[in-house]
C-alpha cells in the first residue's frame, strides 16, 4: 500500500499516456482533474490486487468516445461520480475501491479522481496494460465478465444505464449513446469482485505508469533523452525516428481514426513509416512492412523530451521518435488475438509478436 500524492499525479499522466499506445485520452485534462481532487480531499490509497478481499465489489471509473473532443467538450466534474453512484445503487451495495479499466492519459486519471472524491482506494491494476478502443476489449471479458450494468453519464446531467446481453451490445448502444451526448462521456461499468479481479486484472499498471513518467521527468531536467530509460522498464524496441508528414482524421463514428505518415531522418533518412490508428494505435509500417502491430503497444515520443504524443495531438512538422513495447501475455492468446489482434481490426495480416518482427528486421 501506498498513497498517491498531487505530485505523483504528474508522474502517473505521462507515463500511462506512454502505455496509452497514442489513446486513453489527454493526460493533460486528466491531471488536471486528480490533482484538484487529491488537494481538495487528500492523497488516494493504492492498493495491490492482493488487498482487495474476494467477495468485495470493484467499480472501474472510465472516459468513452473520442478523445480529441475533450479538448473542447470539457466534463463539469460530477460525471464519474454519477456513473460510479449509480452503478452501485443497481447493485445495491457499496464498493470497496475502484480501478482504471485501461492504460491511457485521462484513463488512468479518472479512477484516481473518482477515488478522491468518493474517498476509496485505487486498485493498483487495469483490463488490459494499454488502451484499447472498444469496450468488449478488457482481459475481463475473456474470463467471461459482463460490462453490463453500464451506466454512462454527461456533463449536461443525462444519465442513461444499460444492461445487454453481451458484451458486443455493450459496445454497440453505448458508443450511440456517447455518440448523442457529443461524442465523449463519463462511464463505469465491469462491475467485479475481488476474486474475479485477482485473476483477470493486469497487475501493477498504475505503479508501472507512475515510473515510466518519473524516468521522463527526471531525464528532462537533466536535459537527456529518457527513451533508453524507457525502453528498459517496458522492454520495447526503437521503431522509427523521423517528422510528421500528413495527418488524417476522422471523429464521425465516436472514434479517432486515421492514418499517420512519417519521413525519416538521421539513420532513418530515406524511409518512410506509416501508423494507422483507431483512438489508439493499431499497426506501424515502415516502408510498407509491419515492424509493429496490435496488441503490441506503439507509442509516438516527443524527439527531444521524449513525452508521449496521443494520436490527437499529431501535427504536421513534429520531430518524433516512434517505439514498441510487448503487451500483456493475455493477449497473444488465441482467445486474446480474436478479440484485439489485427484481424479483428480488419487487418489482412496474421499477429506477430514484435520481438520476433524486430529480429527479422535486424537480420
């Protein structure tokens, strides 16, 4: 156990945008929102998996829809405690602590202001050790656990529950929900007990956020590149270096999607990379081959601070160093790779994990 103080916030920002694999929302806002919480209620408790007792209810707290809105459609604060309130009311009992459901910029901040202001612990723990776009796609729901009850709440005061058959349906109603409500909205949902969570939860994600974002920081102040630092704790791989290029969007269906070019300079001068993208990153191609792919994070840095740069914060000219990271062993599982391997993405290309991409690209 251990309590989160306003100043590790910073910390926890940066580094879970970094494992946010370009999604997850913007650290920015997300920051802003705990670190206000935590000075106006105190230090948030974080506790291992191990702490939260079997038969005790776990509440994730969560942001939904196109991150890049929340730039301009910000939430009024009362929206997670809504949600997370009104999924314990359908319960009808309280929750031991709540929980990040994935790795991201405003995805890890959210639970830590929900736990603030409720005054619960955090569960030291996420579905998936990234973000991914769409619901369904939690470890949780490979171990059978329904998203539903899900209750999804606005900044305007709507709220609207939703119980499914499945999860799938989850995704489908919820997403058009969010989609009415402008396009972002507040959300808890994956209601599960202790006993469930020890044995589907990725263990350590907040922790691991918290230092990747304490090597950045310290790095930048001693004016050095924090990637090696980096690519140690997450052992990942340098992909790319190189400037923005061209940037397309699309926000109509209540995600970002879009592709990203990259020309390359220094060693990687004479090449060109290529990242798709669906809120988060999906496949990296360097001069047309996948070096990269889901469920592999791929997470675009700042050159020269080494910051994580979300796919809504790509802009032409940006001078960017490009790296993959392994994903969490759940899903590189046959099971695993149905739900969030490329072809689900629609992808004409079987899963290779990037360890084995990049031996062949160095060979």
């Amino acid at each position: 156990m251990r309590y989160l103080k306003a100043s590790d916030i910073d910390f926890l920002a940066i580094g879970a945008a970094v494992l946010g694999s370009g999604g997850g929302g913007d650290p920015y806002l997300g920051k802003l929102m705990a670190k206000e919480a935590i000075l106006e209620k105190g230090d948030v408790r974080l506790i291992d998996v191990n702490e939260v007792p079997d038969e005790e209810l776990v509440i994730p707290s969560a942001m939904m829809g196109a991150p890049s809105v929340m730039l301009e459609k910000l939430p009024n604060g009362k929206e997670p405690e809504a949600a997370f309130r009104a999924v314990e009311s359908f319960f009808g009992k309280k929750a031991y602590a709540t929980m990040s459901i994935e790795a991201g910029g405003i995805n890890s901040c959210i639970p830590v202001y929900t736990a603030a202001r409720l005054g619960l612990p955090l569960v030291d723990v996420d579905g998936m050790g990234r973000a991914f776009p769409e619901i369904p796609m939690v470890t949780f729901s490979l171990g059978g656990v329904k998203a539903s009850p899900m209750v999804v709440c606005d900044e305007k005061g709507n709220k609207v529950v939703l119980e499914t058959i499945n999860n799938a349906w989850i995704e489908t109603l919820s997403r058009t929900v969010t989609v009415a409500m402008g396009l972002s909205s507040m959300i808890g949902l994956y209601v599960m007990d202790g006993k469930t969570l020890k044995e589907f939860g990725v263990r350590g994600t907040i922790s691991l956020a918290i230092e990747i974002g304490h090597r950045i920081i310290s790095a930048h102040k001693r004016k050095e590149s924090p990637v090696d630092s980096i690519l140690e704790v997450t052992k990942g791989y340098r992909l790319f270096e190189g400037k923005v290029t061209d940037v397309q969007r699309d926000l109509t269906t209540g995600f970002v999607r879009g592709k990203a070019h990259f020309e390359g300079i220094d060693r990687y001068r004479g090449t060109g990379f290529r990242l798709d993208f669906q809120n988060e990153n999906l496949v990296g191609m360097l001069d047309g081959k996948p070096c990269a792919m889901v469920p592999d994070l791929i997470t675009v840095l700042d050159r020269e601070t080494g910051s994580p740069i979300t796919t809504e914060h790509l802009r032409y000219g940006q001078r960017v160093m490009i790296i993959g990271m392994p994903c969490a062993p759940i899903w590189r599982t046959e099971k695993g790779l149905a739900q969030v391997g490329p072809r689900y993405f629609k992808y004409d290309i079987d899963y290779e994990p990037i360890e084995e991409l990049m031996k062949r690209r160095a060979s």
